[in-house]
C-alpha cells in the first residue's frame, strides 16, 4: 500500500469522528435557516480533514484528551472552510467548482456565502474559547490568540492578500516562499503547534512543532502548484491551471517541474527533522509528511 493510499484510509476514518464533532458544533438550522445550510455546504464538502488531523497527531505526542483535540480541530477546519468559501468569490478566484461540486456561492448566492464564511470564522473562535475545549482558561486564550495571529494579517489572510496583489507582476523565489508561509503555512503550523498548547508543553517542543507546521506548510503549497500544472479536474475536484490563468508566480513557473520537486522534497525533508526531539511519538505526524508529497488530489 503506498503512503497516499495507507493515510487516505487513515483520514477517511478519522473524518467520520471530526464529523461526528463538528456536526454536534453546527446546528442543522436556526433562525438564519439558509446561513446555517450553507455553513454546513461548505463545512462538510468533501475535504481530506488534514489540518484536523494534525492537530489530534501533535497532540497525541503530549497524552491530550481527544475531546480536546478533535474541538481544536474542529475549530481549524471552520477557519480552513471558511477561507476557501471566500477565496472562491468572483472578487477573489472566481471559481466554480470546489471539491468536485458547484463552490458555496454557485450553490447559494454571494451574499449568502459571504456570511457563511463569516459565521464559520467566528465560530471557530466561539469553540476554543468553550469550556469543553479545555479546562484551563490560559489554554483557551492561548489557543485564541495563537489562531488570530495564524488566520488574520499577519498569517492567512495577509497571506492571500499578498498573493493578490502579485498577479501579473514578477516576483523572486524568496517572495514566493513569503506568500506560501502565510498564505498555506500559517494555518497547517498553528495545527502542528496546538498540540503543544493543549499539552501546556515547553517553549522547546512548542518551537519543533511550528517549524515542523511551517516547513510542511512550503512543501503541501508546492505539492499544490504542481498538482494545477500536472493534475486533471476530475481527479484534483477543481479548476486546473489556475496560477498561469490568473497571472501567479510559482516555484513551479521559477524552478520547473522538476526543481519544483526537488524544492518540496527538500522542505518535507526539513520538517522531518524537527521532529527528531519526539521520537517515535511523533509517526503520525511524520506520516502526513509522507502523504503531502505523495498525494494526487
């Protein structure tokens, strides 16, 4: 079985307990009937469940409670559809299909998707700062906090705003890899590095973990761009070809093909080795390593 089959099977698994806890989080309908359908459209399309996943797997390196974990999760995965409902939008990507159906705002209306991804976003926040997430506050806040500084300006959404603004315009390798960390990066290091937070683990391990997030974070965004020059729209769920439609640098465009999976080799290489202070406690993390390269979706 090859790496991308064996963590398929594992993530297809897990999905079903994410699902189970994310559909507890979200409510069928209420009062706002339609918002709550869309939400629940874009929350539970078909995704793989990989940052989730991550988060349960560092936390597992630190014996944290699964209840907290999949919550945390839960809440990275709302932050995670969120963003991909808005980057779908006419103003943003303008895309239609996502995941291999029509993308919340075809499905719905703008409008509609726009507060969807807004009540996602601030659900999120709603869920760490529950109870139930964790029973020490300071955790909470920390786990608070350490989001908005991963998902806000200064990680994922200053990531796209960059990214935007360079189109048609050329930019270095070192630019490019700026917009990766943030843009892809920022959200799959808080992932790594929740597990640390819930496990109120030291500066040390906190430190391995986001190197670990931000380095695999370079090399699923490469895997990403390879996958839109060389993947085909039923397979990937999406558009294809997108980064050279819309006038986007890329390694791929940079380094070719090929360099561009040297580069993605090398940075999956680098996370790995921030690994090496956990010792085996940390083989579910170094699996998702492997599968990042090794996927075709």
């Amino acid at each position: 079985m090859t790496p991308a089959t064996q963590m398929g099977s594992v993530l297809t698994a897990f999905g079903d307990r994410i699902e189970t806890v994310l559909d507890s989080l979200l409510p069928a309908s209420g009062s706002a009937e339609r918002l709550y359908q869309a939400m629940r459209y874009a929350l539970f399309g078909g995704g793989k469940y990989l940052r989730p996943y991550i988060v349960d797997a560092s936390a597992d390196i630190f014996e944290v409670p699964q209840v907290a974990s999949l919550r945390t999760g839960a809440a990275v995965e709302m932050i995670h559809a969120y963003s991909l409902v808005h980057d779908d939008l006419p103003a943003m990507d303008d895309d239609d299909l996502r995941r291999g159906r029509a993308t919340c705002h075809r499905a719905f209306d703008e409008a509609t998707a726009i507060l969807a991804g807004d009540a996602l976003l601030t659900l999120a926040f709603q869920t760490l700062a529950a109870p139930e997430t964790h029973s020490d506050a300071s955790v909470r806040a920390d786990l608070v906090a350490s989001l908005a500084d991963s998902a806000g300006g200064r990680g994922m959404v200053g990531g796209q705003m960059i990214d935007l603004e360079s189109e048609h315009v050329q930019v270095g390798a070192a630019a490019i890899r700026d917009i990766m960390r943030l843009k892809t990066g920022a959200l799959l290091t808080f992932s790594a590095m929740a597990g640390a937070i819930l496990g109120q683990a030291d500066a040390r391990a906190r430190e391995s973990l986001r190197n670990f997030g931000s380095d695999l974070g370079l090399a699923f965004q490469m895997k990403d761009d390879l996958l839109d020059v060389e993947g085909d729209e039923e397979s990937l769920g999406k558009r294809v070809a997108k980064d050279a439609e819309a006038g986007k640098a890329t390694l791929v465009s940079l380094l070719g093909v090929e360099g561009a999976r040297r580069e993605a080799r090398r940075m999956s290489d680098a996370a790995l080795a921030h690994l090496d202070c956990f010792g085996t406690r940390a083989d579910r993390l170094r699996a998702v390593a492997d599968f990042v390269l090794a996927r075709d979706h």
